[in-house]
C-alpha cells in the first residue's frame, strides 16, 4: 500500500468521523440557541450532511476502492448522521424525551 492510498484511507476515515461528530454538535446547538439562532444551526447541520452524503456518493463513483475499504465508517456516517437520520431524530425526539425539539 503506498503512502497516498494510506492517506487517502485513514483520512477518509477520520474526516466521516469528525464530521459525524460535528453535525449532531450543530444539532445540540440548534436545540440550546436562541429562536432565529437555532434555524441557522440546523440548516447549517443538514446542508453539511446532505453535502457529505452527496460526496460519499461522487467518492463511490470515482474511488470506489478507499470507499469499500471504509465500509463500517461510511455505512456508520450514513446511519448516524445522514439527512434522513437528523429529520427522523426532530420527528421522533418528543417521543424519546417528552418535549418538543426546539427548532
């Protein structure tokens, strides 16, 4: 394995990672800020994740191969943090904590 197939697979990995972290930072953010702040904060968290789904997808296309090595993370990043994952998580978080997501 040379050195940038290596970057390329343990960057992929940490970055999925990172960022999955990030998002649901912004979703805790969206449910603590003020009335027009959290707007911001989860408009900010579902575009990024759309555009991370998206690059998943483009990397699936283009380099198949770093994307297959890192199945469980990309698989992982799509259940923990896709856009259908955060709408899910607002729709169902009355029913999990017993108040309303505050959006």
């Amino acid at each position: 394995m040379s050195t940038i197939k290596t970057i390329s697979f343990y960057g992929y990995s940490v970055l999925l990672v990172f960022l999955a972290i990030w998002i649901w930072v912004m979703m805790y953010y969206a449910g603590k800020a003020q009335y027009d702040e959290n707007y911001g904060y989860f408009i900010y968290a579902i575009l990024n994740s759309t555009v991370i789904t998206l690059l998943i997808i483009i990397g699936w296309i283009k380099k198949r191969r770093v994307v297959i090595k890192n199945k469980f993370i990309g698989i992982g990043f799509l259940v923990v943090a896709s856009p259908i994952t955060i709408l899910l998580f607002i729709y169902l978080y009355q029913f999990f904590v017993g108040q309303y997501f505050q959006l």
